[in-house]
C-alpha cells in the first residue's frame, strides 16, 4: 500500500508525521505512548486514504470495508467473531436482504459471508495459540465453537494440521531462529 499526501500541503498524514518527528526528538516524559498512540492513527489514516484512491470496480477485502453494507457485516464480524452470526442477522444488521449481502459480499471480498467468517475465527484462533497460555477450550469458545472437538476438526480443515500440532510448530520457531520474524532489514522470513 502507497499513499501520499503531498497534494494536501496540511493533510493529517503530514500532520502526523511532523508530529512524530517532533515527540521523538523531544523525548519528553510519555513519548513512547504518544508515539504508539500516533503511530496508530498514521496507519488508520494510511488505509482511509488508500480506499479512497481505489477505482470504484476495485474488490477484494479493503474495497468491501468500502461499501456500506458490506464494510457493516465485516465489521460485525471482526468485532465478535464468537457470536453465532447466520446471514440472516448479518444480513439484518447491514440493512439488506440474506440474498443481496451475500452476492455483495462475494463480489468485493470473493467469498460467501459465512466463509469468510469461519476463515477469520481460525485467524483469530491461530493468534490466540500463538500467544501462549490459554487452553484451546477456551480458545474455542472465544472463537465460536461450542466445543473442542468442533474447534479443532474445524482448525485442521482450514490450516492443515491441529491446533495443539500448529502451536507446538509456533513454539519450535521461538524468536531467534530468524522464522517468520522481521529481520533488522525489515522483511519477514521465509519461515
């Protein structure tokens, strides 16, 4: 993603930027949490802009934050990935029929809705794993799943393997193996 404010001589992107650049070389007491605060709103700023510069046929999942009703159901979504959403509530909760979100949803994101769902529960679930301590009972509840067992029939069916077996791989590539982590360059491994 590029995004440029250059033709807005007072643009919140530039604002922001001298603002940071001010904060860090000040180093006065609770920068770190004025640069993260500010970093946030940098990159919120970033992403309004480049949905703004996309072509109106653009799809894909930005272009669907985009239109009103589909930017509303994935919104829900994102917001409670546990709730038993069904198309119809969804479909309710944007202001649109069960058949209208849906080919919405597949013409911007390329997914039926409640694909797209159980593909953002297993994101969240991987990063919960990833994390560490919590049992993935838990894990399957915070994720929707009534059970475990649903849970992890429904884990290995999106990633390939278990969840205990895919946390146990997070684990093996612990920072300092250089697997999946930024390096000092920048770029992400390969891992």
């Amino acid at each position: 993603m590029v995004v440029s404010d250059r033709g807005k001589a007072d643009g919140w992107l530039g604002q922001f930027t001298r603002f940071a650049v001010a904060e860090a070389t000040a180093k006065r007491a609770g920068s770190e949490g004025v640069l993260g605060r500010l970093s946030e709103l940098m990159f919120v700023e970033a992403v309004r802009m480049h949905l703004d510069s996309l072509p109106g046929e653009q799809t894909g999942w930005l272009a669907g934050l985009r239109d009103r009703h589909v930017g509303r159901a994935l919104a829900l979504m994102h917001g409670k990935p546990a709730h038993p959403w069904t198309i119809e509530e969804l479909a309710r909760e944007a202001g649109l029929s069960r058949s209208a979100l849906a080919d919405r949803f597949m013409h911007f994101v390329g997914q039926p809705p409640m694909h797209y769902l159980a593909h953002w529960r297993m994101q969240v679930a991987a990063g919960l794993l990833s994390n560490g301590g919590t049992s993935i009972a838990a894990i399957a509840s915070d994720v929707g799943y009534g059970s475990e067992a649903a849970f992890s029939r429904a884990f290995k069916k999106e990633v390939g393997v278990p969840p205990a077996a895919w946390r146990e791989g997070q684990r093996e590539e612990e920072p300092g193996d250089g697997e999946g982590r930024a390096d000092e360059g920048g770029e992400a491994g390969s891992g």
